[in-house]
C-alpha cells in the first residue's frame, strides 16, 4: 500500500500550510498516467456498501435524492470522495460527547438540565466564530455536529441556540475554509484550489454550504 508523503503549500505571509500523507490503496507501482482519475460524480451502481447502508439518511443529508421509482440515488455534485467523507464522519462522531439534535429547553431529564446550564451562542455567532454561512450552521445543527437548543422560551419562538461545548468539540475537529484564509491571509478561492488539487477532504455537506475540512488533515 503506497502512502503520499507530506505536501507543504506557501500560503503567503511566512504562513505554510501542510497536507498530512493520506493513504493510497492502489498499487504504488503504478504510474499516475495509469490511474484513472477521480469521477465529477457517481453512478447509481457506485453507491454501495456504508453509503448504500445509509441511503434514507443521505437524503435527508442532502447528498442523494429519491426518483419516481423509489430508488435512491447520489445527487450530481456527490463524488466517492465525498461519500468516504461521510463514512468517515458517522465512524468517528458517535464517540464524542457533545454532538446532537436540538433539545428543548423546556424538556425534562438529564439532557436538559446539561443545556440549561452550559453557555449558549445564537446562529449568526456561531457563523460568525466558525467563518461560514449561517446556513451551514444551521445544517450543522440539524445534523448532529453541533449541539443545538430550542431556546423558544428565551428568544423569538422558532430560535435554535448552539451549546458552547459542542461549539469547542467542533472547533477542535474541524476548520473552515474561511478559518484557514484568516491565519493564512489568502484569498479563499485560491486556497480552496491548493487544497482541491491536494485532495484534500471536505465534510460532506451539500455544495452550497461553506467548505469545512478536519483539522488532523491540514495544520498551519
């Protein structure tokens, strides 16, 4: 099995930005002109094994549709990269303590008492601390990897606030697109390029949200 070494890109600024090797399961003996290059996007027969598993919540993530037959199928900006993101998102989630769907502040048990008492942050902070749309929080909320409350009773009913706890777990897993522009001073399209062409993952979201990337991934 072939592993990449470490990509260093110069981002401007005496900033560097490093690529961590990522592991390669096709024969090292070939070379690149042999390898096939990665699809635009998937065909029905790709989807198969974890993703396949999970169809029903891939609809509901926005990265596959049903059709009139009622076969569930990739949506068109959906690559295998992007499905191995996913994978890779459901395998490592469920141990961490933080992650989860809105709980009412009204509800009762352990779950409520915990968000009652932890420090709250409204939508746009969140985009705002976490460089994204408000958008993408709110996708982010929705699936579980950040710690929504229904905080109705404090604010305009309706209103969803973020615990400052799965805030921090997030930060630590996670960096945008628009967090790594900061510390590198670079435009986002240019680094959005370095980063595509260094096959670098996203998390899987639809491709109108803001680009998030693991941190383990990329260090600046």
């Amino acid at each position: 099995m072939a592993r990449m070494s470490a990509q260093s890109l110069p981002l401007g600024a005496g900033s560097r930005l490093t690529v961590q090797p990522i592991e390669d399961a096709r024969s090292a003996s070939a070379s690149p002109a042999a390898l096939p290059a990665p699809p635009s996007s998937l065909s029905v027969a790709m989807v198969k094994g974890f993703a396949k598993r999970n169809a029903e919540d891939l609809v509901r993530r926005g990265l596959a549709k049903r059709q009139a037959d009622g076969c569930i199928v990739p949506m068109g900006f959906v690559t295998q990269r992007m499905l191995e993101a996913y994978e890779r998102e459901k395998k490592s989630f469920p141990a961490c303590k933080g992650f989860g769907a809105r709980v009412p502040v009204e509800a009762h048990g352990a779950d409520a008492e915990e968000a009652a008492g932890e420090a709250h942050l409204s939508i746009s902070a969140v985009a705002q601390e976490l460089r994204v749309t408000a958008k993408t929080v709110g996708y982010l909320v929705e699936n579980g990897l950040l710690h929504g409350v229904d905080a109705a009773e404090l604010y305009r009913r309706g209103a969803t606030v973020v615990t400052a706890g799965s805030l921090m777990q997030f930060r630590e897993i996670f960096i945008s697109l628009g967090q790594l522009a900061d510390v590198a001073q670079r435009p986002q399209g240019a680094l959005s390029m370095r980063l595509r062409n260094a096959d670098v993952a996203l998390l899987a979201m639809p491709h109108d949200l803001s680009r998030i990337y693991w941190r383990e991934d990329v260090s600046v």
